[in-house]
C-alpha cells in the first residue's frame, strides 16, 4: 500500500514536471479567466463608490435650501461651515487673508483651480460667502458654464431674475446666483451669500 501511495506521487509529480506546455496553456487560460473576472469585479467596485459618492452629492445638494455648487462630490452652499468643506476640497492652489470688511475677524480666499472659494468669518467660525468660477470647465449643479448661451441660463433657472450691477440675479433662500452675459453667453458665474450685503 505504501509503495503503491509513493509510485502515485512520483507519477503526479512527473505528469507536473513533464507536460510542459499542456500545463502552460491550462494555467494561461485560467490566468485569464480570473483576470476578466477581477476586471469586472474591480471596475464594479470602484464605479460603486463613485455612483455612492454622486449619489450622496446629489443627496446633499437638494438638502441644501439655497442654490449649491457641487465639485468632485463636495456640496458648497453658501453660509455652510468653510472648514468641512476647505478639508474636503484638500489642498488650495492659492490662499490669501484679509481682515474683513463687514465682520469681525479675517475674510479667507482659497483658490483650487477652476473656481475661488470666499468666506467671512463669525463667532469664531469662518462661513462660505462665495463661490467665483474662473474658467469654463466646470459648471453649476444644473449643468450652467461659462461660455453657455443665454437660453440655457434661463432653461436651468427660469425667468424669475433681477438685473444688479449688470448682473442677472437669482435669489432663492437668502444666497443669490449671478450672471454676466456678454452677447447673449455666459462670461462670468458667481455664487453668492446675502449675509455678506446685510
């Protein structure tokens, strides 16, 4: 018996060692069966986070009561809580402070790219006062940038705005979202707190 279990492992072991390319095509073909396999699973785990992630954003967006600008899954409305939402956005491009105008304590400008993000300070906290766009590569929650034609502006937004300062105005909620238009295009997009004018 035990010469038959040692002549059995001996034959296994030959048959590994000696089919040569028999085994390489089988271990190949496993290999690639498993990769597709991983493949598909990796790229539903990793567009499930994101979908999560918009999902939540989206979720957020119409929590919040005023209009909200949303990028790379962070909601910034205005009067929210800057510090969540500057840890959020990570790292600015540029930062500048100023002692602030209207409140006590010191106004913040952070700067990521594509848009600046203002803030006003009080009761030791520093609130978001505004959001200025500075290219066309991104855009508002409802799908408004800047190079957009006017009929856009006012398919997202309806007719229901003031002209301020030569600005298309848009108030809901105690924050106002502002328009330049330069022949009939957008030129300038900027989210703005009423606490700031008060």
């Amino acid at each position: 018996m035990k010469r038959k279990v040692w002549i059995s492992s001996i034959m296994i072991t030959a048959a590994l060692c000696g089919c040569g390319s028999g085994v390489k095509t089988i271990e190949g073909d496993v290999a690639v069966k498993e990769t597709s396999a991983q493949a598909q699973e990796k790229e539903q785990t990793e567009a499930a986070p994101e979908e999560a992630e918009d999902a939540a954003a989206a979720e957020d967006t119409a929590q919040y009561s005023g209009y909200a600008f949303t990028y790379d899954g962070t909601v910034i409305g205005m009067d929210m809580d800057a510090a969540p939402v500057v840890e959020q956005l990570g790292e600015p491009d540029s930062y500048f402070e100023a002692p602030s105008c209207a409140f006590e304590g010191i106004d913040k400008v952070y700067t990521y790219g594509s848009f600046e993000l203002d803030t006003y300070p009080t009761d030791d906290k520093d609130y978001v006062s505004s959001v200025v766009f500075k290219d066309d590569t991104i855009t508002t929650t409802e799908g408004v940038g800047i190079g957009d034609p006017e009929d856009k502006v006012v398919e997202a937004y309806g007719s229901g705005w003031t002209e301020e300062d030569g600005m298309r105005v848009y108030e809901k909620d105690g924050m106002k979202l502002c328009f330049i238009l330069e022949n009939d295009t957008v030129a300038s997009i900027e989210y703005r707190s009423t606490a700031v004018e008060q």
